[in-house]
C-alpha cells in the first residue's frame, strides 16, 4: 500500500512543466496521478555518464513487450536495466511508441507562438539540477498515456488517459540515475482524460522503503 512507502521528499510536477530527481541504486520514485487524468513523460540517464540514457527501443527488445508491466525493466543504450517498474495501480495503459513534445511539434499543431512542451522541460529539469544534456531524446516513457494498436496490428490511435484520481507507478532505480519528469503540456490532441484537455500537476515522491521487492529479470532470449 502507498501508506507503507517511507520517502525522502514530496515533489509537485506543475502542470505544464518538468522536474529531474537523482536517485540512488535501490531508491524508487512514485509518480501519482492526482487528478486521473495527466500524461506524464519520462526520462533516465546513467548519474556516472548521462551519455548512457533510457532507451525505449532497447526496452521493448529487453522485455520483449509493447508496453511494460509492473516486474519488467527499463533498458539504457548500453543494455543495462535502469528503472524497473515495481508496482503500479492505474490500469496499466501506458506507451513507448510516441515521442515527447517538442517546439516543432506545436508548430506542426499551427502554435504561432511558443508553447510549452516536454522536450524543453527535459532540458529544464536537468539545469535545475546543474546537468546539462549533451542531446535532446525525444523518445521518452509516456506514463498514463493512452495509444491503442488497432485490430489491423499496424495502425495506432490516440485516446485519452484512462487513470483514476491517485493512481501511482513506482520505478526503482537499477543504478545511481537522473530520472526527468514532464507533465505533458498537450492541450491541442485530446490525451488528457475527462474531455477537457488541460494539464494538470501530478506528484512525485522519492521512496527509501517499503515498495515491493520485485527480483530484477534478465534479457530476453529465444528458446
């Protein structure tokens, strides 16, 4: 249970924008969808050599899987586990597959103005912590972020979230990481949930103990 978890910090990601946390190898971050219907973007880097990062392409290889479930480990682009998910109460619809938000995508969206997006919050969150990124990474973890394969096996569709107020993921962290949070600021495509479409804060909490002790698996490999 939630209550159970004993943390370090209590963090609000404000709607519209992001925040990194530095986690140490066996410490967890919950992500808590207060209002049920955010879309929260995710990233982690190696906190040794942030040219290592989360990598969702090697993810879906490693766990062999579209999307994760609770037990299944994030994969950095050197084959290294480096975020496992550990325990999750919202329906488990998550996505790999879209990439975050960026300056250019709001222009494509007709913006003729700047408008906030999770690319530039990724760069934000990390100069909060003094880290400078050496590249963007639009291939982020879309937490609560609805994208359903349809029956043709090769089409996607974009729904809104389908969470419920204080549904939560935990992530443990496989190694001493930076891990980089946005609360997408999406309010043109409708994947905020409850028709309205606007973003709103989400929490994060830095656990120490008492989320689940979940064994961290191999690779994939053929039989």
């Amino acid at each position: 249970m939630s209550a159970d978890f004993q943390h370090r910090e209590v963090i609000t990601l404000p709607a519209r924008y992001g925040k990194a946390v530095r986690l140490n190898r066996g410490e967890a971050v919950q992500v808590i969808n207060l209002y049920g219907t955010q879309v929260v973007d995710c990233w982690a880097y190696n906190a040794q050599d942030i040219s290592e990062y989360m990598s969702m392409e090697a993810t879906r290889v490693w766990n062999q899987r579209l999307n994760p479930k609770v037990g299944d480990s994030f994969i950095t682009s050197q084959r290294h586990p480096i975020l496992t998910l550990v325990a999750d109460t919202s329906p488990g619809v998550h996505d790999t597959f879209m990439a975050a938000c960026d300056a250019r995508r709001y222009e494509l969206l007709g913006c003729k103005t700047f408008h906030r997006n999770c690319h530039d919050n990724l760069f934000e969150g990390m100069r909060e912590l003094g880290v400078e990124l050496p590249h963007g990474n639009l291939a982020s973890f879309n937490i609560f972020m609805n994208i359903q394969v349809q029956p043709d096996g090769i089409t996607l569709k974009t729904l809104p979230v389908v969470t419920r107020p204080g549904d939560y993921i935990v992530l443990r962290a496989e190694m001493d990481c930076f891990v980089v949070f946005s609360a997408c600021p999406q309010d043109i495509v409708s994947i905020q949930g409850q028709g309205d479409n606007t973003p709103r804060d989400a929490e994060l909490r830095i656990l120490t103990a008492g989320f689940p002790a979940v064994p961290l698996k191999g690779a994939w490999v053929p039989d």
